[in-house]
C-alpha cells in the first residue's frame, strides 16, 4: 500500500467543467481514432500535441502495446426499498455466483449521487422477481456495500435485460452499452469501461502490427471509479495470459519498450512482476497500489485518459512519469482544451525515446 505522504502529496488542479466530455466522439461526428493526443516524453520533458491516429509515429518497430480485453458490464440497475423509494445499485466487483461488491446511489433528478449519512436499506427489489440484500460494508469508508443478489437467472443473462453502463452527472444523456465497449473486448467483467483503449479502431491496430508493433492481452476487471478523493483502488481481478508474460519478457529482453493502454495493464504487468523482474503468468486478485513510492518495473510507457483532480490514477501516472512531467502534461492539456473522461482525449507517456526518433 502507498504511505499516508503519498497521498496527502497528490497532485490537484481545476478542473473546467466545459472540459468534462459529456458524449462520444462519434456524436461530434468524429471516429473513435480521431480524438486529440498528448504526447509526454519522460527523458527530456518534450510534449507533443498530436492525435489518436497518429499513434504509430511515436512507437517503433518491436515495441509492444498490452491491452486489456474486458467488457463492460451494463453494471447500474434500478431497485426500490420496501417504501417505495428508489435507488441505484452500481455493482463493482463480482465475489462469487451470487455476491457482489457494490455501490448504492441515490437518484438525483436525471442522475445519481453518493449515498451518504444512514446506511441504505438492507432489502430491495430489482426488476421482476429479482432481489438485493446489502450484507455488511465494504472497505472502511462505508461508500461499498456487500451484496447478495437473487436474480433468477444468469448475472449476465439479467444484467443484458435490465441493466444500463454506469453513467456520471457529466454524460448528459444515456448511452448505448457499445458505446462503452473497447473493439477488442472479449471477456465481460468491468464495471466500467477501461476507457483508454477506447480510441483503438480495427484499422489503427492494423496500422500497429503493419508496423511491427505488437499487441498482447490482459484482463483486469475494473470496479467503479467513483473514489473518494483519500481512497485508494480496491482488489481487483486480473489474469496474465503465459504467451502475453513470454511476449512482455521478450520485448523488455531485446530492449523494446511495453506500453500500456491504461491503468488496469500497470496494475497487471506490476501485479505479476517476480523477485527477478520478470513477468510471470498470473490468474488472481490484485491489491497492488502503484505510487511514486512504488516504482513500475515492467512498463515503459502507457496511454490513459485525463483524470479527475486529486484521484488515485494521478499516483500511477506520476509513478511511471515523474512528477515534473505529469505537471507540465496536465497544464498543457487543460491550456489546450483537451476533453476528460472516458468519452475524451488522450495521454501517450513515453519512458524511452525521443520527439522525432520513431
């Protein structure tokens, strides 16, 4: 876990809410390629403002790209407590075949809010015959909740009947779940999108591997996002595939840098990391928390999104660019306009290599 200075170090900013993207791109008319990207170069401070499609300029023949091939979850579903009342559940991490973590939300007018003060009500009815029972807290801020749901059927099978994406008070209208999914998606599991790798077109990893860059998969199931600002990631599941430990070792080995598309992948590749620095297959939980205090040992370079003041993925973010960098990445995107959130821009952070080498 990180220390109490780390966190209380984090690094904050105002954030305009004219920057909050509050559709997809494609509303704007624009493909999922053609969102604007920041490039940071860790070695010398360069910052290049650039756009999704040109992704290929700025890696080289042998690097490789790891990405995260979980779905998301149509993870918010409508209940109400024996008076009536509604509320929403965003479930957040499966335990087992009927236990979830979860999160109750009050609905605010069009959207939701945390639960805050007494504790939701213990029992409630989902859609049809379906019932939720909220067990005991989760963790020790008493935002999650232990649930056990009593669906009738499939978790999956319900959820595609009933459930919807989990959406904040910036999306302004609802969105159709393939609008949350990454191309690449195999295996359903997120609550929420791993939103990084949401630019990628069939075309664009074309262009890649064309290129000579590889790409190889990992699953992290994410939880919801919506953290208190002095609350850290929750355990999350995650496998390393064997071929994708060998693909990382041998890049890393022949001196190619791994890039990875989000978060969820440092948390993976740092999760299976041995005492020999080589990544080793894993199919687990993690509780990993990656901070400047924990330097990343695997990945070179990863792409995200922009994030929310003060929030744990900005500890990761300078763990793998160094404060300096985050910084002067954060004040040029928000000087430029770059749009935040899962529907917004993007930020390539490159370990190794220079403006104009590739």
């Amino acid at each position: 876990m990180t220390t109490g200075t780390a966190l209380s170090a984090r690094y904050t900013y105002e954030l305009p809410g004219a920057l909050e993207a509050s559709a997809p791109p494609e509303a704007r008319g624009l493909t999922r390629d053609a969102v604007r990207m920041l490039v940071a170069y860790r070695d010398s401070g360069a910052i290049v403002p650039s756009s999704f499609v040109f992704l290929p300029r700025f890696l080289d023949p042998g690097d490789l790209l790891v990405i995260n091939t979980s779905g998301t979850l149509p993870a918010a579903i409508d209940a109400t407590d024996a008076h009536g009342m509604p509320l929403v559940i965003h479930l957040s991490t499966q335990l087992d075949g009927t236990r979830w973590v979860v999160e109750p939300r009050r609905v605010v007018g069009r959207t939701t809010a945390r639960w805050t003060g007494a504790p939701p009500p213990r029992d409630l009815r989902l859609a049809g015959t379906a019932t939720a029972s909220f067990d005991e807290p989760y963790g020790e801020r008493g935002r999650l909740w232990i649930a056990t749901l009593d669906l009738g059927m499939r978790t999956l099978s319900w959820l595609a009947d009933n459930g919807r994406p989990i959406r904040y008070g910036y999306i302004d209208r609802s969105w159709p779940l393939d609008m949350y999914q990454n191309v690449y998606a195999t295996t359903p599991g997120s609550a929420e999108m791993p939103s990084a790798g949401r630019p990628f077109t069939p075309g664009l990893i074309t262009s890649l591997v064309a290129k000579g860059v590889g790409v190889a998969p990992v699953v992290l199931h994410t939880g919801v996002a919506s953290l208190e600002a002095d609350e850290l990631p929750y355990p999350e599941r995650m496998i390393v595939p064997a071929p994708t430990a060998e693909l990382v070792n041998a890049a890393r080995h022949s001196g190619h840098r791994v890039v990875a598309v989000g978060t969820t992948v440092v948390r993976a590749l740092e999760s299976a990391v041995g005492t020999d620095g080589r990544v080793d297959p894993y199919d687990g939980w993690t509780d990993l928390v990656i901070a400047p205090d924990r330097a990343v040992r695997v990945v070179d370079g990863m792409i995200t999104g922009w994030h929310e003041p003060a929030s744990s993925h900005l500890l990761m973010l300078e763990a793998v660019a160094g404060r300096p960098l985050l910084e002067a990445s954060y004040e040029a995107a928000l000087a430029h306009g770059f749009r935040w959130h899962e529907f917004g821009d993007t930020h390539l952070i490159l370990g190794r290599g220079e403006p104009g080498s590739t």
